[in-house]
C-alpha cells in the first residue's frame, strides 16, 4: 500500500482520480453516519453506499474513525477558508460575517460529510478530537473577533463577543438537525435567512448594510421561512 501511495506522489492524474474516490466515500460515508448512526454504520455498509468492493475501500481508509476523522477535517478546513477569505475582504465588518455564516451553513448543509462532522463531536478517539478541537478553537476565534472588530467601529450593539459568537455557531450547526433535502428551502436559502436574521440583530442601525440580493429575493425567502413554520413549527420542512 506504502508503495501504491508513492505511485500516485508521481502521477498527477492517478492522484486526482484517488482523492475524487475518496471525496466518494466520504459522501457515502457520512451520509450512513447521519442516517444510521455511526456505531451501528460499518465498513461494508460504507462500501456499498459508495459501490466499491469491501476490500477495495481499505486502499482509502484503514478503517471506519478514520473516515469520521477526515469527514471532520474537511469540514472545518473548508471554514477556516472562508473566515480567512472574510479577513482578506475590504468591506464592512457586517459583510464579512455575512460571508462566514453564508459559508458555514452551505458547508454543513450542502456537503454530506459537512453535516457528519457536526453531529458526530464525541465518536473519535480522544488523540483526534483534540487535533480537531484546536481547529474548531481557531474558527471559533476568528468569528469571535470579527464582531470584537464590529462592536468596536460602532457596527454592531455592544455585547459579550464569546456568547455571541458561541449564540451564531450554535444556531448554525443545529440546522443539521432539522434540515431535510427534499423541504421547501434549499441550504443556500436557509444559509442566506440566517445571515439576515443573526446579523440584522448585532447592527447598531439595522439598515446600515444593504444585500447584494434584490429585494424581491429578500421577501421570497423570508415568506418560505414563514409559511414553512406556519405549517410545521417543529422543522423548516
């Protein structure tokens, strides 16, 4: 196996095509984590939600933790670039934040692998959730310093930055728990209410930040989000 890897260090194109296959499986692989629980998910499972042979799939992961592991990893990688595009961004602190929660739930919702990074926090042997955690600690971090940069220019209402950055990511990541493909609202749409919703709460003068989105776009979704509610308080299904 040592020697396949050092195969595709040397072989552009073998290598793209490996880590295509195992984007595949970790598709697979977290949608069975979501819908079966991880305990009672194994590797055969695995293999066959992402049509490759048991054996064949042990050429990509050595193992079920493993998989979780890398389902986590990408996730949050793909946050800490977005918070890192917001920081790079010339525009107001608002804006920036807009970008992160847009990013965030697009991650968590749009990628399967994103919502299992997110339900399952405690399944991981204790030396990967600690990698893990100090990444978790990093994104937490920036968000929080994004509204400490807020509430100073006067965007924002003065508030504690670690509840309120605690309070968004909170709110973001349940959305796992509810969501549903097949609902009324698409994960760009929930991501872009959110975005409204938690900003439009921090702003000192709430119409100091204007959408890029027209109006019109801004009462289509806010009326899906109300009648969804209207009929089912539980869910936005």
């Amino acid at each position: 196996m040592q020697s396949s890897h050092a195969n595709l260090k040397g072989n552009g194109r073998l290598r793209r095509r490996y880590l295509a296959r195992r984007l595949e499986i970790l598709r697979a692989a977290g949608e069975k984590f979501r819908t079966n629980g991880f305990a009672e998910t194994g590797m055969r499972d695995i293999a066959e939600a992402a049509s490759v042979s048991p054996g064949n799939l042990y050429n990509y992961f050595q193992g079920k933790h493993e998989i979780l592991y890398f389902c986590q990893d990408n996730s949050l990688d793909r946050m800490l670039a977005s918070l890192e595009k917001s920081r790079r961004l010339r525009a107001a602190v608002a804006a920036r934040l807009r970008l992160v929660i847009v990013s965030h739930v697009r991650c968590v919702l749009d990628e399967v692998e994103g919502s299992a990074a997110h339900l399952l926090t405690s399944a991981l042997p204790a030396r990967l959730q600690r990698t893990l955690m100090a990444k978790r600690d990093r994104y937490e971090e920036g968000v929080r310093q994004l509204i400490v940069a807020g509430t100073r220019s006067g965007e924002f209402i003065p508030c504690d930055p670690a509840l309120v950055a605690r309070a968004v990511l909170g709110a973001l990541n349940w959305s796992v728990r509810w969501f549903s493909p097949d609902g009324s609202l698409t994960a760009s749409e929930i991501a872009e209410g959110f975005a409204d919703y938690l900003i439009r709460g921090l702003l000192a003068k709430p119409n100091a930040v204007r959408r890029v989105e027209s109006a019109g776009d801004r009462r289509l979704v806010a009326q899906k989000i109300s009648s969804t509610r209207a009929a089912n308080p539980a869910s936005a299904r």
